[in-house]
C-alpha cells in the first residue's frame, strides 16, 4: 500500500471512477483550478467552472442527475449549502419517493466542513445533522485517506442523492489555503493519520452505514465522525493514563447510521461519549441517544459537541468546539459517576 493525503484520495477515487464512468462530471467554483489533474485528464467538458450561485449550479446538477449524468457538485463549504437548500431538500431528496422510484438523483454535493483554524461561524460549520436529518439524502464524513476515497467511489456509485463532507483540518489543500492572509503563525490541531495515510493501489467501495471500530475498550464507548475521531483516539490514550479503558467507534457515514455497531459497542461498555462537532440541539448526539433508548439500552451517556454560534476569536472559539480536554473531562466524570 502507498500513503496519500487525504485530499488526493479523493482526487485518485474520483479519477479511477471517471475514467470507467464518463457520465460523471464535475461543476463548481474554480473547479479548474482545483481539480487541475482532473481537468487536465479529462478535459473541460466534464471538469466544469461555474459561477458563484450555488443555488444555481447546485440546481443544474439535480436536473444534470435526472437526465442521465452523475454530476459531483462543489460547494466550497457546507455553511454555503443553506442557499441550495431547495434543491436538495424539495427536489433532489423527495424526487425518487415522489415518482415510486422511476426517477432517481444520482448526484454528490462535495463541500469542505468543520472549523478549528479561526474563521468564524460562517465558514466553520458541519452541519452534518441537519442535513442527515432530511429523508432521501446520504451523509458521508470520512476520517482517513482510506475511507475517503472509498467512500467517495461508494458516493458516485449510489443512485440517490450524497453529501459527502470532508474536514478541512484533514485536507492538505485546504490547509495550504487556511495558512495564507496572515496566518502563518496559527496553528492548527491537525491529525496526522488523518491528514495522510496508507491507501489500496485500487479502489473498492465501502457500503454506506458501516462504522468502524478503532479502539477496543471495556470502561465507555466514544463514538464520532471526521477529525472527531482522531480527538476520541486522542482522549482514549489520555485515559488510559489514568486507568480507563476507553474504545472509539468511527460512524464514518451519519446518514444511514450503523445502527448495529452503535448498539454492540454501547452495550459492551454500559457508557457512550457521542463526540459530534455539530450543534448540540437536535443533532446526531440527540439521535444516537434516542436509539440506543428505543433499543431499550440505558447507558450513562454524554455528548461533547459545538455548543453555539463558533466565534472568530481563535482563543474563545476552543471552548465552543469539541477538543480533546473536553472529551476527557466528560468521559471521566461518566465513569465517576457510575
């Protein structure tokens, strides 16, 4: 196996698929330029620029999808999805339930998400758990090179409608971009098995709603998505230092949810820590605690999510998202208490 960034895992998913499949295009902002091998390979008919109107082009891609393309979309960040929402809540989520399944949306919204790096909560957002809240719409968040460019293949494989997130503190390009405009002196708590690592020489789909487990652990469970899961393995080695043996589980997709997984892993342990870096209110914590009560689990639960509006200031910003002393604290007072 050879090591890649995450970035170029998806670029050489993208590629091994575009070469087999020459319905699948790519439109978005700057797409060119950014996707330059791709362009270069594939030519501008299928690598596509688009202006700055994601509700625009995030429009085309959906009527593109029914007519017989499977366009990859990208919105340069997740915060900017809200301007698509018609699209794809009204029409590219509802469309094959409305038509009995005859019309299908065969469509991947690409966008770049998470926050840690000082940018305010315009541009640092996940959103994962609203989206995943809309039925007909797949959620992806990968967290190695590994399963992004699986779960990337798996993306333009399906034939209904993907949101497929990747963790700007993961993506070397977009690190490349965080550091200009006077930056260079921030720095940024980045994962390195995350950010590269080993990948297949070729690429196989992994199947939507596979969690992985990472850690084995006897005391509590940690469950997360993205770099949420290099802080969960993070806080478990804190924890182990001080006696608790604590296991994490990558849900590697929020929508479907490894229903199976969350359940064995929480009923082995009797505690679960969801790390979500989403909103605390009405999200995939919320979700993940109603399922494990609805299989008549009672586990000592907790959650260590983003808690409100993500402020600039780097400093203030560290106390509003999920971080690896948050982690510990909560998981430790779980254990304490029962």
């Amino acid at each position: 196996m050879k090591e890649i960034t995450f970035a170029g895992a998806i670029e050489a998913a993208l590629a091994q698929a575009m070469a087999t499949d020459p319905r699948i295009v790519i439109f978005g902002e700057d797409v060119q330029a950014l996707r330059s091998n791709l362009f270069f390979r594939f030519g501008e008919a299928r690598v596509r620029p688009a202006p700055i109107s994601e509700s625009a082009f995030v429009g085309a891609a959906v009527t593109a999808a029914m007519a017989g393309l499977r366009p990859v979309v990208e919105v340069m960040l997740v915060d900017f999805i809200g301007v698509t929402m018609d699209a794809l809540l009204n029409h590219a989520a509802k469309t094959a339930a409305f038509s009995g399944n005859r019309w299908q949306v065969p469509l991947v919204v690409r966008a770049s998400c998470g926050g840690g790096y000082g940018d305010g909560g315009q541009h640092e957002q996940s959103l994962w758990g609203w989206l995943a809240h809309i039925p007909g719409l797949s959620v992806v968040v990968p967290a190695t090179p590994a399963d992004a460019g699986r779960l990337m293949l798996t993306a333009l494989a399906h034939e209904g409608p993907v949101i497929y997130l990747e963790h700007k503190l993961l993506s070397a390009y977009w690190l490349d971009y965080l550091g200009a405009g006077g930056r260079e002196t921030v720095s940024y708590d980045v994962p390195e098995a995350g950010a590269r690592g080993p990948v297949p020489d070729s690429w196989q789909p992994l199947p939507l709603g596979e969690a992985a487990q990472w850690r084995q652990g006897s005391d509590l469970t940690l469950l997360s998505v993205g770099v949420g899961v290099h802080r969960s393995l993070a806080a478990a080695e804190r924890l182990q230092a001080e006696g608790i043996s604590a296991g994490v589980v990558d849900l590697r997709t929020v929508a479907p949810l490894d229903e199976n997984a969350i359940r064995e892993a929480v009923s082995a342990t009797g505690r679960v820590v969801v790390v979500d870096e989403d909103y605390e209110k009405f999200g995939l914590a919320g979700e993940i605690a109603a399922l494990l009560l609805e299989a008549g689990l009672k586990p000592a639960y907790a959650r260590v999510c983003t808690t409100g509006t993500i402020p600039y200031d780097r400093r203030r910003e560290e106390e509003v998202l999920p971080n690896v002393g948050r982690i510990v604290t909560a998981a430790r007072a779980l254990v304490e208490a029962s």
